[in-house]
C-alpha cells in the first residue's frame, strides 16, 4: 500500500510538471524577451520591434512587458541575452540574428519550460529541443514582386532612350554569399527579367548584414560599373543614399526606403514579422506547443513590399503589382519556376538543398516538386543555391 501510495505521489509530482511546463499564460503576465543585432535606427531590427509590438497590440499584452536586448553580437553576449532574460522570468524569448542561433539553443537546453525562437536560423528541427523554434518569411515572394517593379521601370528608361535593353544591367548589393541572400537575389532578377528579358545582374557582397559604410561604397561600385538600377539584401540606407546621389532608382529591404532616397526609391520587399510573433505568443499563451520551423509568405500576408514611389515607378506598376501578388497567392505563378531560367545553360529537372556553407545535404531532400524549386518547405530558412544564367559576382 505504501509503495502504491508513493507511486501515486511520484506520478501527481509529474503530471504536475507536465501541466506547469503547459500551462495557459494570462495575456497580462506573459512576459517576453527580443535579442536584437541592432536597434531601432536599423531596418532589420526595427521592422522586428515594429512586428512584434504589434502583436502584442493585437493580443492585449502590454509593452512595458516586453524586455528588448538591443545590439547583441552574434558571439557569446547572445548567450548572456538570453539566460539575463530567462533569469528575469520570460515565458518565450525571440531572438533575430543568424548568427545568435548556437548561442540562444544552447540557453534553450538550460531552460526546457521557456519557448526560444530564432529568425532565419537552420537548426531547431535537428536540435532535438522542444522549446527550440526556427521562423522565417517567404521573402523571395516579395522580392520576385520588387523585382516586377524594377524590370517595369528599366523597361521605362529603355522607351525614353536612357540605355539601350542590351545595357539593362541591374546591381545587387548582398550581406554574405548565403543561401538566404542568393535566394531573395534570384527571386529580384526573376521577376525583373519577367518583364524585361534583356535583363542582367551583378552582384557585390559586403560580408556584413548591416554597414552603411560598405553598402554605399558596393552600390557606388556598381553604379561605376554600368549599372543602371540597384537593389540590396543589407540592413542599411548605404545603397539608397548612393542611389539618390547618383541619380540611380533602386529597391530597398526591410522597410521603405522612400525617407532615404525620396527621388530614386522604388519600394522595398518586406517581411511582417507580426505574423510569426503573433503565432508564437498566441501558442504560449494558450499553453501549447508549436511546430520547430515556421515560414509563411504572400497568403498569411507574412511578405509584402512597401508603398510604391508615386511619380517614380513605371506607369501601370500598381495594377501589375496586384496581378503578380494574386497569381503568387493562388498558386499559379511559382517564383523559382525552372522553365523560367537556366543553370550553365540547362533546365534544371532535380536538385537537393543546400546547407548554408554551399555544399549539398543529399539526405535534405529533392527541392524540384511539379517544375519548380520548393525553397523554404523542406525547412524555414531558404536553401536555394543555384548560380543561375544572367547574374554574376564581381569584387
């Protein structure tokens, strides 16, 4: 009887655990933690600010109870981040840089009964952590329909005589070689060359996700280098402000640019944060658990691109914007449709993701499904690395 009794107890003890480590949050005691790479005065970090603020919003949680760990480096400080956050007794901590990935799962063992979400990281699924997540947005979408913008507006400067289409050469200013970047690069020219075939790329990468310094100097590179339009996968209004001073239109990223180059500026391609966070908290607060990888796109409204610059964008973008975006949401347009473009002059038929060093994971999984590359349904974070016909590196 007695050791009946003790098993019971041991039992209640663990049930007990179980609907602790579960438990239903109150809207008004949830208590929530953001490691920042930058801070407000940076697009990336302050359309993740601006996201999740608006979740909070919508969920009736108050802002003085969210705790922001502002310019974390992706070095050991990102660890620090999150057990100073998970020490002040946060119910789920976001963190928003790739590099802080390692960092903020290994707090993540330490404390099983907080949720820790990484944007853009790789490894939740494989970490074996329950409370480990990874979110990111199908941000090629929005940048296929930025691209659309561009390859109007080149097709605008061909009419008036500005160059020739043989000269539409367009300048991409890109973080790192990764496939998060080669992704949103190809998914831009995609849908530029769309409507203007003549259309090719350069691409300059500054080995940095944000410095004003060095994305300046790549767009004036570029700029110097024939390029009649420039886009960017960088953290920084460095591109923009060589484009309003050169007289260059470009594409930003993160969030309008139209501030930074009120006469160049096209529009951005954008991610709404708001949405993974309010998934997030919404599962927290209800007391359940949720899937490691999260990735949404144009029909969860998780991707969009900004205002268009009224007056500068090629006539008739606005109703070509809107056919593009609702063929991308009903599913007969697919961004990396293979018909649409060529590897070293061959269609591509199968291919297996990509890791983010460049090598391939054959056991990944085949990305080619039904003539097109299925980025980011394997896993959140982008996986294309294919060097497609018509854009190329320079120093």
């Amino acid at each position: 009887m007695k050791k009946f009794a003790s098993l019971l107890l041991a039992l209640c003890m663990l049930l007990s655990m179980v609907v602790v480590a579960n438990a239903e949050v109150a809207a008004n005691e949830i208590k929530i933690g953001l490691i920042c790479i930058g801070d407000e005065n940076e697009g990336y970090t302050a359309n993740h600010i601006n996201g999740l603020r608006a979740a909070c919003a919508e969920l009736g949680i108050d802002a003085s109870q969210v705790i922001y760990k502002y310019n974390t480096p992706e070095t050991e400080a990102a660890y620090e981040a999150a057990i100073d956050l998970a020490e002040q007794g946060c119910d789920v901590i976001f963190a928003n840089s790739f590099g802080h990935e390692s960092y903020v799962f290994l707090a993540a063992e330490e404390y099983p009964e907080i949720e820790f979400c990484h944007a853009t990281g790789t490894g939740a699924s494989a970490s074996g952590l329950e409370n480990a997540h990874n979110f990111f947005a199908a941000i090629y979408e929005a940048r296929y329909v930025a691209g659309v913008v561009a390859g109007m507006k080149l097709n605008e400067m061909i009419a008036e005589g500005k160059f020739t289409a043989e000269q539409a050469k367009i300048g991409y200013v890109g973080a790192f070689p990764f496939e998060e970047v080669k992704s949103g690069y190809t998914a831009f020219y995609l849908g530029a060359r769309s409507v203007c075939p003549s259309a090719t790329m350069e691409v300059k990468f500054t080995n940095s996700w944000g410095d004003l310094a060095l994305e300046k100097e790549a767009a004036e590179a570029l700029i110097a280098n024939g390029c009649v339009l420039i886009s960017q996968h960088a953290d920084t209004t460095g591109a923009p402000t060589a484009c309003e001073a050169a007289g260059v239109p470009c594409v930003g990223y993160n969030i309008s640019m139209i501030p930074a180059a009120p006469n160049t500026a096209l529009t951005s391609a954008a991610i709404n944060w708001a949405s993974y966070f309010k998934f997030a908290l919404q599962n927290v607060l209800a007391g359940e658990k949720f899937a490691s990888d999260w990735c949404q796109g144009y029909v969860d409204g998780a991707v969009y691109i900004t205002e268009l610059n009224e007056g500068l964008v090629a006539e008739g973008t606005a109703a070509k914007v809107a056919e593009i975006e609702e063929a991308i949401k009903n599913g007969t347009l697919h961004v990396f449709n293979t018909a649409t473009f060529t590897v070293k002059g061959e269609t591509v038929t199968t291919c297996t993701a990509y890791d983010t060093d460049g090598d391939y994971v054959p056991d990944f999984g085949e990305a080619i499904v039904d003539g097109y590359f299925a980025e980011s349904v394997l896993r959140s974070a982008p996986y294309f690395g294919l060097d497609i016909d018509g854009i190329t590196m320079v120093e």
